[in-house]
C-alpha cells in the first residue's frame, strides 16, 4: 500500500518524514489518475516550453549581434542559420507530436484527431505567418539554409538586424509552397525576424489552447486535489511538503524509502500560472493583520556563508495572526493519545469539512527582491534577514537572458508564536468529551 506523508526539515536541519493516512485502493487509483494526467498534460506543454525556449536563444542572439561593436559575419551567418533550423525543428515537433499523440490516445478516425486536422488548416489559411513557416521548414530540411541575406542596419545610437529571403530565390530553389501559397503573394522579399515574432505569437496562443482542450479538462480538478494533499502536510508541519511513500525496504535502523513527488503549485510548474492565478493554500491561513507592513527597506543583510552571491534589493515585513483550520475527520477519527469521541458532534457535517477555527500563532512574513545566480534560492533553505531566519513559502525566479544573474521575488515566514496543530486538536477533543458529559 501507499501512505500520504509530510515531508519537512526540523530546528536541527534534520529530515523528517511523518505518516499522515494510508490510501485505500480507491483513493491510490484516484491519485493515479491525477498524476498521469498531470504527467501527459507536462508531456505536451514542455513541446510549447522547447520552442519557446528556441525562440528566446534566437532572439537573445540577434539582440547580441545588435548590441556588439565588432560583428564576425562567418559567425553571425553561422549561428543565425542554426538557430532558426533549432526554432523550425521545435515548431515542426509540436505539429507533429501532437498529431501522433492524438491519434495514439484518441483513434486515426476520432473526433479530437479531426478537429486538431481541422485546426491546424484553420491557422495555415488565416496566418500567412504560420502557412508560410510550415512550407519554410520543408525547405530548410531538403534545400538550403534559412538565412537568405543579414544586415546590420545603424541609425544614430539604433542598430537593427535585418534577416531576409528573396520570393524568387525560394521559388527557384524548391516548388512547394502550397501551404502560403508563395508564388501568388505580391511581396518582393520576406522579413524572417518579423514572420518568426507573429509566428510565435499565434503558436504559442493558439496550441496551448488546443492541448488544454484535450489533455487539460480536469486540470482544476487535478491542481485542487494536489493542492489539498499539500494542506494535509502543513496541518503536521507549515512548512512541509506532501509525498507519497510508495515502498519502504530495509530493517528499522537503516530504512530505504521510495517517495513519489506531489507537483507543489501545479499550474505553475505547467507553465500556466496566468491562464488561471492559484495562490498557494495552507491549511493555517493568515486572518486578519493588526499591524502594518513596515516601511520597505532599500537594503538587507543577507548571511554571508550560507547565501554567497544573493544581494538584497529592497525588503518589507508584515505580523499576521494564523489559524487553524479543523475538520471533522481530526475530531471523531480514531486517535491511539487522544481522546476519542463515542458521539459526532457534528452530524450534518462531512468527514472533511471545517467545523472550527483556532489561534495558532503569529508569524512574520517577509517580502523580498533579491538577485543573484539561477537556482540560489529555494524551498528548503532559509534566508538570514535583519536578524530573522525565514523559510520561504514562494519563490519567483526571473531569469533574463541577456545577464548572468536573475531577480527573485520571495516571500518567506517565521514563526513568532506556535501552537502545534495535534495539541490543538487534542485540546478541541477533550473539550466536547467534557461536554458530552455534563
């Protein structure tokens, strides 16, 4: 059998890991069916997440080309042609994985297979961009390169580069351009960097869309129950993580245990953050804030050993008062140390719907920016701030291209008051045994 466990560093920096419940066989197939789902949903984005990730190595290239003040052409030629071959290949890739996994998942003669044919002869006879990039890619791979002439344009302090193909060097070199129909178009020459933004611009729009539609129905469904895993591990630890513990070997002095990851903020880690904001729940979730944020601070100390090469660039902190969410199951479930109820106290209530709320502390939030190498911060260190050590809870990493350092936006907490949440429900327990008897 599988168990739900929470997952956390103690004071000492020590693993933890802490059961919560075992699956049933029910709930092991329902946790199967969002994790496959959410694996095949990933599969097909991450094709969208190549090509995105191309189009940036193109453009960040041209913009160096732009900004550099002496140019060697052989390889300016060179890597232009390479990277627009890479950006090609990851737009033909996607057209073509996602035809082969539609009529793999759905049947050659399915509905979702036909309108995906369908959709895609929409695009070709409505974007120019997007018909004639599908016939440039053939020509790519069976005739020559995709650069037909570079210009490094200079105006005042502006450079510009111009990357363009002449219409009758392309029809003289290959004939098929029934896609864009080129021979019919009244244009001269053809502006690359121009038809490659407006390509991307649709492809990136418009697939997402037709990958969510098949591959992404139940993806609230999928990010609530992940989400709600998570809120089952913060009422054993608030800064714990949930995983599945599918096998645990070995005697118990020296056990080997095998965890299966829970995606932490779904929709994010899909990329699709803002196709549908989700803030990042707790089960203790902040009330109301008596105190203000206090002014924002230009600079912070940051612990020089443990956080070498993060700067602060600015910080504010904020008290907030956090409560404790308790449903129904915490109160009438069996509990070997606790007292166990022999009446429900709640009968109209469902096992996991909250039936009361109690204090369980105060904590200081710290909102940051800082910058630093990609990858300095994460979930599982802590931050030494103006004499506060904070565990951070989110972390947006803004990573730019063109410099060696990226930009994060943190948010992090320390507790100033803590009340464990078991000693919480144990005090509730005792207080309706107590009145069950009166």
């Amino acid at each position: 059998m599988a168990y739900i466990a929470a997952v956390f560093l103690g004071p000492d920096r020590s693993y933890n890991v802490q059961c919560i419940r075992e699956l049933t066989a029910a709930q092991l197939a329902e946790h199967e069916e969002h994790h496959s789902d959410f694996l095949r949903l990933r599969q097909k984005l991450t094709l969208l997440h190549v090509l995105e990730e191309n189009y940036s190595a193109l453009n960040s290239f041209i913009r160096e080309l732009q900004a550099s003040s002496r140019v060697d052409a052989n390889r300016a030629l060179s890597e232009t042609n390479r990277h627009f071959m890479n950006y090609l290949s990851a737009a033909y890739a996607l057209r073509e994985h996602l035809t082969t996994a539609l009529t793999r998942d759905f049947g050659h003669g399915s509905e979702e297979v036909s309108k995906f044919r369908s959709f895609v002869e929409l695009l070709e006879q409505k974007c120019f961009a997007y018909a004639f990039f599908q016939d440039f890619r053939n020509y790519v791979q069976h005739c020559g390169f995709p650069v037909g002439e570079m210009s490094l344009a200079t105006e005042g302090t502006t450079r510009t580069l111009e990357i363009t193909y002449s219409k009758s060097a392309l029809l003289a070199e290959y004939k098929k351009w029934d896609k864009s129909g080129l021979s019919q178009r009244l244009d001269v020459s053809f502006d690359l960097v121009a038809l490659a933004r407006e390509h991307h611009g649709v492809v990136t729009k418009e697939f997402n869309v037709a990958i969510l539609a098949e591959y992404g129905k139940n993806i609230h469904r999928m990010d609530a129950y992940f989400r709600g895993l998570h809120q089952e591990a913060a009422k054993i630890n608030p800064a714990s993580h949930a995983r599945i513990v599918v096998s645990v070997k070995g005697v118990p002095s020296k056990r080997r245990v095998t965890f299966q990851d829970i995606p932490l903020d779904p929709l994010r880690e899909l990329g699709l953050s803002r196709m549908a904001p989700v803030t990042q729940g707790s089960v203790a979730r902040p009330a109301s804030v008596p105190r203000a944020p206090s002014s924002p601070a230009p600079a912070g100390k940051l612990d020089a050993k443990a956080q070498k090469g993060l700067r602060m660039v600015r910080f504010e902190t904020e008290e907030r008062d956090r409560e404790f969410e308790v449903q129904k199951h915490d109160l009438v479930g069996f509990h070997p140390s606790m007292v166990n109820l022999d009446y429900d106290p709640f009968p109209r209530a469902r096992l996991d719907e909250i039936v009361a709320r109690a204090p369980m502390g105060r904590e200081l939030v710290l909102h940051a920016k800082l910058k630093g190498p990609v990858g300095a911060i994460g979930l599982g260190m802590l931050l030494d701030v103006a004499g506060h050590k904070f565990a951070p809870t989110r972390v947006t990493e803004h990573i730019h291209m063109e410099q060696d350092e990226c930009e994060f936006d943190v948010e992090a907490t320390k507790w100033l008051a803590y009340t464990e949440p078991l000693m919480i429900i144990a005090g509730l327990r005792r207080k309706l045994a107590a009145a069950r008897q009166r």
